[in-house]
C-alpha cells in the first residue's frame, strides 16, 4: 500500500513550528536581557550596596552616659566597665542544654535564669541578651578556653550604670533599665535622627532625672564600618566615627544636705522639699524611704522587687513629688495671706476664740493645746487658733480661698523637671462639680465643707513641693519661680556651661506690710509660739509655722487617743519654714507621716537644716539618734563641722564607722537632760 502524502503542506508545518520554536527562544532570550538589564542597571546601586553590606558590617557604638553631679561636684552617677556573657537564642539550638553546660564553667544562678527568661519575653530572639553579669577576669579566662564549645555564647564588655552613694537621693536621681517593650513602640514615634541614635542602646532612663533628662544624658551613637570574612570575622576597619559621650547634670542639690535629712528621718516616712527663694533652685528633695537604684540597673530580682513592691511602707514612691497630705495649720498663714490680699480682714481684727466655732448643728472644736482669748491675726497664727481661721474661712468662702491661693501654686503643677508630679487639691465649687460628675448627688459644694479648710483639712490636699513653693513665694514677698534641680549641664566634648536658670513667673502684687504681717508672724512662731523650744539658742531668726493633719477621720463618738495605738492612723506631722529673717535664702516644707505633733516629729529636722545651710553645722551623732526618735527639740551635743562628715556610702564612712554602743550610751544621758 502506497502512503501519499502533500510534501508542500508538511514543510509549511514544519516551517511554522520552527518559527515558533525559534520566537520562543527569542523571547527566552529578551526576559533573559531584560531582567539582566534590570539587575545590573536599573537595580545597580541597591545590590551594589546588599553587597556591601555582606561584605562590611556597620556596628554602632553606644557612648558612654553622662554624669550626674551635686552643686558641689560631688558624683551621684557614673559609669564603669565590666564584662558580661551574652546568648543569643536564634544560634542555639537547646537553650536551656546549653545553659546547663554555661553553669559548669561559669556560675549561673536560679535568679540568672529567671531574669534571662524574661529578657527573652521582651526582645527579639535574634537579640544578644545578658545571662551573667559583671564577670570576674578568671570566669573570663575560663570561658574563653572552651568558647568552642559554645555556638551563639560570647562575652562583650559593657558600661554599667553604678549609684555611688546607695539609696542617698534615690527618688530625685532615678535609675536606667533596659529597653521594654511598651518604650521600644513609643519610639515609633521619634524622628529618624532619634531613632539612628539609639541603635545599640539597651538601657534607658526609667525614673527621676535620668528620665527626665535621657536626651542630655545619652549623647551621641558612633559607629564604626567593618570588613567581614564569609565567617563574619571582622577583617580590617573601613570607616569609624566615635561616639559622644552624653552630658554632666550639675545639680542644685546638695547631697551632704539630703544625706542628712534622710538620716534624721531614718526608718520613718515622709518628704522634705527645700528651696532657694531667690532662684527657684532645690537644695534638698526628700521622699522616704528609699531605695537602692543600684537593684535595677542589671534587671531587678524578683525578690528585691517583690519587697520593694510590697512594702507597706512604698519605698518606690516618690513623696515629695506624689505624696498628697492635707497642709493641717501650715496651712494658717496662706489663710492669712489670702485675706489680707482679698481685702475680707485686716490685720488687726481681733476675734475671741472661745476654742469651739458653731456653725449650724455642728461645732468645730480646738486642740487641748490651745488657749482661749481674744486674738488678732498674728496671735491667730502665733498660738494657731483654729476658731480663728474657722471664721475667716467662713467669711471668705471657697472660691475667693482658692483664687487668692491658686497663684502661689497650690492645688497646680510646679513643672518642676522632674516627670510625674501630681497636681494636689486646692478645692473649690467647679472642682467638686468635676471630682464628681459621675455622681451629681455630690457635685453641690456645703458651705460647713468651707468651715474645716481654714485650718487645712477637708479637700485640701497638697504636695511638700508645693508648699515649699508656695512659702519660698512668701520669703521673698511674691517673687515666683519655677523650681528647678538642675543647675546647669556641661558638655564635656566642647567644655562649655549651659546654665539652667529656674523660670522666673510673673511676680505676685503683695503689699509689703501685708508680707511683713505674715513673716513676723511666724517669726514669732519660733519666738514664743509652737517651735520656741526647737530654736532656742538659734543663732539666726527664722519664720515657721508647725501643723498636725489627720491622716484618718475620726468616727462619731470615736476620740483620737482610741486609734493613736495604730502606728499608721496617728496624726502627720508637719512644718514650713523659712531662713534667715532678713533677706531668707532657704524655704522648706517637710512632713513626718504619723508622727502626731508638728513640734516633736517635723519642726527638729526642719533646726538641723537651718543650722547647716547657714551655719554649716551637721548634728552630733547623740543629737542625730534622738531626733531620729521624735525625743529632741534644740539640737543636743556638739555639732560637727558639715565638711568633715562623710557621706553615707563613701569610702571614707565604710572605714569610719560609729561605735553604736557609744553613741546610744550618750544618746541616752543627753536625753536625760534634754529640754521638753
């Protein structure tokens, strides 16, 4: 059987598939060209510089973290450098395997493991994180001989934050830690110039002025741009910028002042703000107790947290700048202020106090101390007449009390520059209207509410910082500022002072002899009045006014010497002050929590402040012990000179330590003869 077939028609097929195979190979080739095109040409400098980049490595270099120093030069934070091994979890392959075999060369405890676990929970797995800190040279050999052993482990010298001085000024110095997560996302927020210059840095400042000044403190990142071998091994250094170490806070503070207060206080809560008059500048900020930021700086324990945290006592909080107490009779002599500005009473009406003040159903009494008698405005707050103010209170009315006393910075932030101050209660109609919108049966503001501010209780509640400042007002007769803790900051790179002068306000319209009625007024409180037997012998005049605040209301029936057993529901003590007379260059308000009356318990401190800053007196160590107790008034002993004393912490005070039996021995002979 012959097969016929159309030989022109197979070729045409033929020709056509060999076009088409040779379009596709065509094609082939164009996508080929153009997306060699496209890689060397168009997309040139990016690979060019993904090359790079696998060829060099760009490392950052974090500076070394500003210094924070007293008005006298004295360091209050440093720096120091020490040797840390670090994991990193993404080039491990057994974590913990590999953690057991890290104990038997280096020593890891169970509080290691748990606080690299939770550094784990916060990072990023591919981050390098601290297992063990401050290593010893021979942990350091020791590793390092069997490093081979260990893929993903390495050790890295880092700085440390180190607090020389303990827990001295703890709550106004702060602490740093590291980087969490909640400030990792705020950073979203930054500027790419911010962002650039916090690569590397793990430890930020989480309270008090390492906080509130972590930009100053920082300084700038430096990198520096490495070739790498295909290993990663660094092979030589291409390019290099050091770092800028961050900058020096030169302190209004002096801590000699502030190690003293504290020590006068001890084992007792309370705060005590101490300011310059005539700059705004803070000389002492107190809040005890305190705590040690040393704790944090590696990640705190969760022990050391636990007793810090639970603590009945809230030695994490900060006192002087969140501690809100009602004023008690400090208060009088704003009161007093208030109506001499406003006009409802002049200086020399006289009203009998009869020591109980009706006014409707209710009678206001008086303390057992007080006297009755007739009394002007300044026996009123010389012997603290509480129907004095009682009336003036009522005469006033709420609002016109809080307008007069708003401008001297009650019931409103100072801006002091420190973060997280509160604002206090200064009251008045609207501010109860809004304390209570949820609850309108209680919006409407009693005029008998008004009768018991007058002697600072009911809403009144105020921080030391404010009432410091609102005295300092006073002392320098309406001169404002802003207080401030940070005298200047020093650039040590280009050896230049920036000095930060405190904000001055506009000034307060005070007549001068309504300021004299006031200041003398509590000159004599010091004179004749509450605290004569704390400054006798005083070598210089003071103004001051004592003050005793509830710390918990009374039930009905219920007297006050059926709850002082309760350590904690006893009565505040309180004090403001102001020295010297003539031209004051300190103003002070302190309180001693449940420490009853404001003579006993707050008034000594505020003598032994005094006695330093204008006689640059410190207490002898009997007079230290018994103030400590509430048992002194004048200061007892021989007082030493303040340059002589070391400081708490010092090197000089670990190898200078006290004879405890010594000093009780005649703590307890000056007492028998201590004046009451």
């Amino acid at each position: 059987m012959t097969l016929i077939t159309n030989l022109h028609q197979e070729l045409g097929r033929f020709r056509l598939r060999v076009l088409a195979a040779g379009a596709f190979v065509l094609f082939c080739f164009l996508l080929l060209l153009a997306r060699l095109v496209w890689l060397q040409v168009v997309q040139h400098n990016a690979f060019l510089e993904r090359a790079e980049s696998n060829r060099t490595t760009v490392v950052p270099i974090v500076p070394n973290r500003g210094l924070i120093v007293d008005r006298n030069g004295i360091v209050l934070a440093s720096n120091y450098s020490a040797y840390t091994l670090e994991i990193t979890p993404s080039k491990v392959v057994d974590l913990d395997k590999a953690i057991d075999e890290l104990s038997g060369v280096i020593e890891i405890q169970p509080r290691d493991r748990k606080r690299f676990k939770r550094l784990m929970e916060e990072s990023k797995n591919f981050e390098s994180l601290p297992i063990r800190t401050k290593l010893t040279d021979v942990e350091v050999a020791r590793f390092a001989a069997q490093r081979f052993r260990f893929p993903g482990v390495e050790i890295k010298a880092r700085l440390f934050r180190s607090y020389p001085l303990g827990e001295v000024g703890s709550h106004l110095i702060g602490y740093i830690g590291r980087i969490n997560q909640a400030e990792k996302k705020a950073q979203d927020d930054w500027s790419e110039e911010e962002i650039a210059n916090y690569r590397g840095t793990e430890y930020i400042g989480k309270l008090g002025l390492e906080q509130a000044y972590e930009r100053e403190l920082h300084g700038i990142t430096g990198f520096e741009q490495v070739e790498t071998s295909a290993g990663g091994k660094a092979v030589r250094r291409l390019a290099h910028r050091p770092p800028t170490p961050g900058n020096t806070l030169v302190l209004s503070i002096d801590i000699r002042l502030q190690a003293l207060v504290e020590e006068l206080y001890k084992d007792r809560r309370g705060a005590l703000v101490a300011i310059d008059p005539r700059n705004g500048e803070v000389l002492a900020f107190v809040s005890k107790p305190t705590f040690d930021p040393n704790l944090f700086v590696d990640g705190i324990d969760a022990d050391s947290w636990r007793d810090l945290n639970e603590n009945p006592d809230k030695p994490l909080l900060n006192r002087a700048l969140r501690g809100t107490y009602p004023p008690g009779s400090t208060f009088k002599p704003l009161m007093a202020m208030a109506a001499l500005n406003s006009g409802k009473r002049a200086a020399n009406v006289v009203i009998m106090d009869n020591l109980n003040y009706t006014f409707g159903n209710k009678v206001f009494g008086s303390p057992e101390t007080d006297r009755a008698g007739p009394k002007d405005m300044r026996l009123a707050i010389v012997s603290s007449s509480n129907v004095y103010f009682y009336s003036l209170a009522n005469e006033m009315g709420v609002d016109l009390i809080h307008d007069q006393l708003e401008p001297f910075g009650l019931g409103r932030k100072t801006d002091i520059d420190l973060q997280g101050e509160v604002t206090g209660v200064l009251p008045s109609q609207d501010w109860k209207r809004r304390y209570f919108a949820k609850n309108p049966a209680n919006q409407k503001w009693f005029p008998g509410e008004t009768i018991s501010l007058g002697i600072g209780q009911g809403y009144n509640n105020f921080t030391m910082l404010q009432m410091a400042n609102a005295y300092a007002t006073v002392a320098s007769g309406g001169q404002r500022f802003k207080p401030r803790l940070v005298r200047e900051i020093q650039d040590v790179v280009q050896h230049k002072n920036r000095r930060m002068a405190s904000d001055a306000l506009e000034p307060l319209p005070l007549k001068p002899e309504h300021v004299d009625v006031i200041r003398n007024a509590m000159n004599g409180v010091t004179l004749e009045g509450t605290s004569r037997q704390v400054f006798l012998g005083a070598a210089y005049q003071s103004g001051g006014k004592t003050g005793t605040a509830q710390a918990v209301g009374l039930k009905a029936g219920e007297k006050y010497k059926d709850i002082k057993a309760d350590e904690r529901k006893r009565d505040h003590s309180l004090y403001v002050a102001f020295a010297p007379m003539e031209a004051p260059t300190i103003a002070l308000a302190l309180i001693v929590e449940n420490a009853g009356w404001g003579s006993s318990g707050a008034a000594p401190i505020a003598r032994r402040v005094f006695d330093y800053v204008l006689q640059g007196q410190y207490p002898s160590e009997e007079d230290i012990l018994q103030t400590q107790q509430a048992k002194t008034y004048a200061p007892i002993g021989t007082p030493r000179r303040a340059a002589d004393v070391p400081l708490p912490g010092s090197p000089a005070a670990a190898s200078a330590p006290a004879s405890a039996a010594s000093v009780a021995s005649a703590a307890s002979a000056a007492a028998s003869g201590a004046s009451r």
